[in-house]
C-alpha cells in the first residue's frame, strides 16, 4: 500500500494546523488551490476538521495531525 496523492494533500493540510493550541483553526478560502479545497472537504468528512473549509481540528483530527507532524520530523530531522 502507498500514500496517494489526495493522502498526501490531506497530509499536507493536516500540517497547517498548530497544534499547541485548539483556538486556532483554518480557513481555506475559494481562490485557494483546487487540491488543498478538496481535501479539506475530505478531511471534514472522514471527520478530522470540523468545517468543510477547515475549521477546528476534532480529537481525532488533532491525533491525527500529531501523527502527521511526528512522521516529518522523523523523516526531516533537522
């Protein structure tokens, strides 16, 4: 199994998000690229951001934003 491309823009929305607070959210705005509005609608329905144009992140969105965060850092250590 592999990452598909819309995994991998739903990854690279996931890590917009700053996780050291929940008070902050994002807002993907209709100019913005096709691809990051598609998956921001796809994040919200598998029900990891709580708008369809972003939002908060939900418990499991925040976990899994963790999880995304965690795996650049071990694959770009800096």
């Amino acid at each position: 199994m592999q990452f598909t491309q819309e995994n991998l823009d739903e990854i690279n929305m996931l890590l917009r998000y700053n996780l050291t607070t929940t008070q902050e959210g994002i807002k993907v705005h209709k100019t913005a690229a096709p691809t990051s509005i598609e998956a921001t609608r796809r994040l919200f329905q598998k029900g990891l951001v709580t708008l369809e144009d972003g939002g908060y992140l939900t418990a499991l969105g925040h976990e899994a934003a963790e999880q995304t965060h965690t795996l650049l850092g071990l694959l770009n250590p800096s």
